[in-house]
C-alpha cells in the first residue's frame, strides 16, 4: 500500500492518497497527483478549498468532527497549527517510512507533534501529542486523528455484542453524517467497535476495496466515520476524555494512544496487514502455543486437591503441556461475592499453599498457570476493609456494584504497590509460568485515563521482573481485545462462550484484527455451559484447532472414547502449530450463509489447513461448490479430508467421491471453480488437508 502526504506549506499535513500501491510514482507524478486532487470552487463554499488535515481543525473551514477539543477557561478552543518541521525516516524499499511533524499555534499556547509509521507490514500507525507551552493551565477534551476514504467507499461494517457474544457484525450505508462509536465502559468492551471498516459496496472477504481503523487503547474510546455533503470522508479515532480528566499544566503534555490503520482488496488483504505487524512485533515471543488446560467449566470454585489432581491425571493423558488454576483459589473465595483483593493462596482449602498441586502438574510434565483479577476488590475483603479508600469513586460515592466487586484504584501508588508485590511474591513462590489476567467489570461512572495507563505499567513491570511470564487478556471473556493491551499480554481470551458455532462467528471476526496463535479457543464438555447445546467433540475441537487451543472441561468425566478421540485432535494441533501459527489466514466468501470455509495456508503455500462447517441448515438441497482461495495458482495440489475431523455427519446417500478418494488440481482450479461440498448436518464440520502434489 502506499500514504502520499502533502506537507507543503504552513497547515498539517493533508493525505492525497491512502491505499493501493503507487510503486513507480516519481516526484513530479506526485506534484501532478496534489494538483489533480484539488477540487473545484464552488458556490457558497469556501474561496480557496483546503483537504482535511490528520488532525481536522475547523480554522480551516472543516465542518465535522474537530480533532482538538478542549480550551483554556472558553477561550483557544479552536486551534490553527502551522507546521514548523516535518521530519521524514525513510527505511528503504519495502520496509516503509516515519513521518514526523511538529507544529504549533503560539495564539493559543499549544505545540502539536505528529507521528505517521507506515510499517513494512503495511499498517499505518498514527499518534499526537499535545503540549501546552502557555503560562495558564489548558482543559483537553479529546484529541482525534482522522483518515480520508474515497468517494468508493459506501458501505461500513464494525462490531457490537454483548458478553458471550463479542464482535458480532454490523453492515450500513456510509451515507451523509457521522457515524461515532464511543466506548465508555473504561475498558475495550464487548459492544466495542473493534475495527471499523469503510468500503466499496458489497465488499467481502476476497473483494472490494476496505479502509479499517482500529484504536490500539484499553481504556473509552471514540471510533467514527463521517461524511460531509460536501462529498469528504473521513475514517478515524482516538482515546475518549471524560471532560476535565486531562487538564494539561504550563509545560506538560499529552500522547494519543496509537491509531491503526490498514488498506486492503477484501477483508482477507486487510486482516494479513494486521496479522503481519502483531507477529513482527512480538520479537518471537512465546514460541509454539502449548496446549492449555483451565479449570474453570471442570470445577469453577469447588477446589479439591485430590479432584484436581485427578484433573492434572486427565490432562496429561491427553497431551496438555499447561495447567491454569482458575478462580476460587485465594483467601476466603467460595463464590464471587468476597476476596478479590486478597491475594494470598486459602489457609483452609490449600493448608500446604499451592505446592501439592503444582508438583503434581510439573511432575506430569506440564507448566503452571494461575487466575486473577487485579484491578477489582470485593467489598467483603480484607482489602476493602483496610483501605476502602484504595476503592475507585467518584465524588465521594462509589458506582454501583457489579458482580459484587468494585473497581481498585490503581492511580493511587500505595493501591499499585500492593498489587504488584503480591503478584511478584505468587509468581516467585510457584514459579508460574502463566497469568489469566481478568476483569469482570465495566469501570462505570469513573475516569479512566490514569487507571488504564497505570494498567499497562503493571503489567510490564511484573514481566520486567519475571521474563518468561506470560499473561492473557480476559475481561467478561472478550472484552478487552485491542492493540494497546497487547503490547503487554500474549493472548486474549475471545470470549467466555465456546459453544463451537457461536465460536465460529467470535474467531471469524476477532481475526480480523489477530492472528490465530494469539486467540485463545478451548474444547468444553459436549453441553455448552453458556448455550446449553449438545454439539459432537469434532465440532469442538476443530474450531478450536484455529486458535491457541486448550480445553476447558471436566475429563475426568469424559468418558474413555471421548479422552481418546480428543487426543488425536490434541496430536494434530502439535503436529500442525508450527507452521499454522505463521500462515495466512483465508476466508471464502460463499453464496449460502450457512455454509462457512475458512483455513490457514502455510507461509511457502506448500499445504494448509481448511474447515468446512455448515453453521445451520442450507436453503438448497447440494450445497454446490465451495472456493478455497490462497493457494500458487500454478502449482497442483492433493486436497483430502484429515482425520480425526474427516467424518461429519451428512444427508448423503453416498458420499462425494472425491472425499473417498482425495483429488488433485491447481491452486487456480480450487480458487475459481472449487469442490463439491457436501451436504453436512447442521452443526458438522469437515476439515480438509492440501499439500503440494
């Protein structure tokens, strides 16, 4: 892809084209390109049309979503900046280029820094800092970036959901006026825009130009789009200030979190993008997802040594390399109505502490994993009752109480300290190799600025201290998924419901945004938990098969067969992660909404991994042919059912024979004419190997 910026002249910097490439543009094609993109005068309008800058300011005559808002006691509230400098880093062919900005309006006593990245993966990050070179004190109210999208884009997708159902997707007309998704629950959130994505119309998967932004912040949030009549689009975001949260003093500043942005032809282009900078970015961190095994749908709070021991017997026969500890471990935790906060291993269930249990799960050849929330704190706690003022509130009164837990303040250093040095003194004792990391509630009626940064300083002061430790991001389930949280954790949890469809749709759309390795997926017991649907083992565990997978069920109630076929499908995650960690994630965009495909192919595109799964009943009675894009086009490959999820139930007589037989084509006969699908039971999933014939 490529950014041409204009940074000629006074004003900010104005983008002429975010999009597909432009390799071969010379300077004088890029002088010719800001002349030809330079609109008409027309009546009533403006005397001199200007574009929008990165940083919208209605000074120059823009009549949306302003990009500074703030003041300095009702005056200044409308700040023009004029560019001072404009530095460029050039990393050379393919490896993208640094922009650097600083402007300032000596009126209004401000000075802005400007930071565009467009990373070698394709990604463009954007970030702004404030600063206030004035003698009175300035009141900011949010500060946004701001992206042009062409006239093309008609059509905007991004997400809501709820708990058990995070990301579910939301299509409309990008038509005149703004399309503002603000985030206020002091966490990502699971009704969070996620990603929001403006693009051509009807596009899909494999077609259609999209423009996606993301905001790479844990905390509120504002995600928009909007669109002038005057025909300007503008896709964009930033961190959401309750008002009078940042009061910036003589000197000081303030930094934007970093806004995400990504081109692509289809959803696929653009997800690759992300996925390539969030694998570039982790430096190799974790090396191959280890099978993990969480107690929480197995036992919830009914801890017993002997049972889970047991569970640690269960584990290991199947093949999982780590044992996480959920809730119920700590001082007083029967339920969720008391301990949180109190952040020491219960005399009277653990009167050894922890040990007996992890040396039976190291002595079965697995790592330690451990559960906690740290942000929160019961008000029935030892905590709470030494310090209920450690407690976050609001003009004196606290919020209302959510899963019987409040919010603990970590912008207070006493709060912060204590935290950090329980969390070090377990993760030392225990040698734990593994954090579920939780939070179980929206942070209502609060600021939230300081708390999330204080968040992100915790988290990486404890992994200073404890190199090899690895922390997932949990909240309600999925409800702090971003780019800003993953800076400090290795993975998230997706969702709390692993029913294996609702999972289909919750993995869909979370890739968009994440590679596989990073979503955590886990196998639960054949009656969902959070749906109460009865669904086969395969189903199960090949929807986990395209995540970090792990199982989250009692297996010393599984029965002998069940144990067997789950470690077949646990022997081809290890066979397969190596390289399924590294592939590219591929989504076919088929007629039949009940009839999904999705797989990872190999980066050299030697083989890959597809699943076929029929996520309701279809409209006709042969599902007709299914595309599996992604492959060399030129070279022939042999496509066969893989075992153990190569036997889905079907209303076949007889089966397709190609299932019976496997089939070789090319990459170019599987991409635009396809295979016969067959026509599977609701609920069923076949997965399919292609390897290089």
């Amino acid at each position: 892809m490529s950014l041409v910026l204009d940074c000629r002249g006074p004003r900010l910097p104005r983008v002429l084209h975010w999009g597909r490439a432009l390799p071969h543009a010379s300077d004088a094609d890029l002088s010719a390109l800001a002349l030809a993109s330079l609109p008409a005068t027309v009546p009533n309008s403006l005397d001199t049309p200007a574009s929008v800058a990165v940083v919208p300011e209605p000074a120059t005559g823009w009549f949306g979503l302003p990009g500074v808002l703030g003041h300095r006691d009702g005056r200044h509230w409308s700040p023009l900046f004029e560019t001072e400098h404009v530095g460029l880093h050039d990393r050379g062919a393919g490896e993208g280029g640094e922009v650097a900005v600083l402007a300032s309006d000596t009126g209004c006593g401000l000075s802005l820094e400007l930071r565009l990245d467009l990373t070698a993966d394709g990604v463009l990050r954007m970030r702004a800092a404030l600063r206030n070179t004035a003698s009175g004190w300035y009141t900011l109210d949010g500060l946004v970036m701001a992206l042009p999208v062409p006239a093309e884009a008609t059509e905007l997708l991004d997400f809501t959901g709820r708990w058990s159902r995070e990301r579910d997707p939301q299509r409309r007309a990008f038509s005149a006026g703004a399309h503002v998704r603000d985030g206020r629950r002091g966490r990502t959130g699971s009704d969070a825009s996620f990603i929001l994505v403006a693009g051509e119309k009807g596009f899909g998967f494999r077609s259609g130009q999209v423009w996606g932004v993301h905001v790479g912040w844990s905390g509120n949030h504002r995600t928009y789009a909007e669109r002038l009549p005057t025909g300007e689009s503008v896709v964009g975001g930033g961190e959401l200030l309750q008002s009078g949260e940042v009061r910036l003093a003589p000197g000081a500043s303030y930094e934007t979190p970093w806004v995400y942005a990504a081109h692509g032809d289809g959803l696929d282009e653009m997800a690759a993008r992300f996925h390539r900078l969030v694998r570039s970015g982790r430096g190799g961190r974790g090396g191959p997802r280890p099978v993990i095994v969480n107690t929480w749908e197995a036992v919830y709070f009914d801890h017993d040594l002997g049972r889970l021991t047991a569970l640690v017997d269960a584990a290991a026969e199947v093949g999982a390399e780590r044992f996480v500890l959920d809730d119920g471990w700590f001082r007083g935790r029967r339920d969720d109505r008391a301990g949180l906060g109190d952040w020491f291993v219960d005399e009277t269930r653990w009167p050894d502490g922890l040990h007996p249990l992890v040396e039976h799960v190291r002595a079965r050849g697995m790592d330690f994993g451990l559960w906690v929330e740290p942000e929160m704190v019961n008000p029935d706690s030892d905590l709470a009752r030494a310090h209920p003022d450690w407690i976050m509130a609001t003009e004196g009164r606290q919020p209302p109480p959510v899963r019987h837990q409040q919010a603990l303040d970590l912008r207070r250093q006493e709060a912060y300290q204590y935290i950090l040095e329980r969390l070090d003194a377990l993760v030392s004792e225990y040698r734990i190799a593994f954090l579920k990391w939780d939070h179980n509630r929206d942070l209502i009626d609060a600021g939230v600025h300081e708390q999330t940064r204080a968040v992100y300083r915790l988290m990486d002061e404890l992994r200073a201290r404890h190199p090899g430790l690895e922390i997932e991001s949990c909240s309600s389930g999925g409800a702090r998924v971003d780019l800003g949280i993953l800076e400090c954790t290795d993975r998230v949890w997706a969702s709390d419901c692993i029913d294996g469809i609702e999972r289909q749709a919750i993995q869909r759309w979370t890739a968009l945004l994440l590679p596989p390795e990073l979503i955590g997926s886990h196998v639960g017991s054949a009656r969902s938990h959070t749906t109460g649907r009865t669904q086969s083992l395969s189903l199960r565990a090949g929807t986990a098969l395209f995540g970090h997978f792990g199982i989250e069920w009692d297996l010393t109630a599984a029965s002998g067969e069940e144990r067997a076929e789950l470690r077949r499908w646990v022997q081809l995650y290890k066979r397969m992660r190596g390289w399924l960690h590294r592939g590219l994630v591929v989504r076919a965009d088929h007629p039949d909404p009940a009839l999904w495909l999705h797989g990872i192919v190999s980066a050299d595109r030697d083989q890959a991994l597809f699943s076929v799964v029929a996520m309701a009943t279809g409209a006709r009675t042969q599902p007709g042919r299914v595309r599996i894009p992604g492959l060399d086009p030129h070279q022939r490959y042999r496509v066969n059912p893989l075992a153990p999820g190569d036997s889905p139930g079907t209303t076949a007589v007889t089966p397709n024979p190609w299932l019976a037989e496997g089939v070789v084509v090319t990459g170019q006969v599987l991409a635009e004419v396809g295979l016969s699908a067959p026509p599977l039971h609701p609920e069923q999933l076949l997965l399919l190997h292609i390897t290089k014939a």
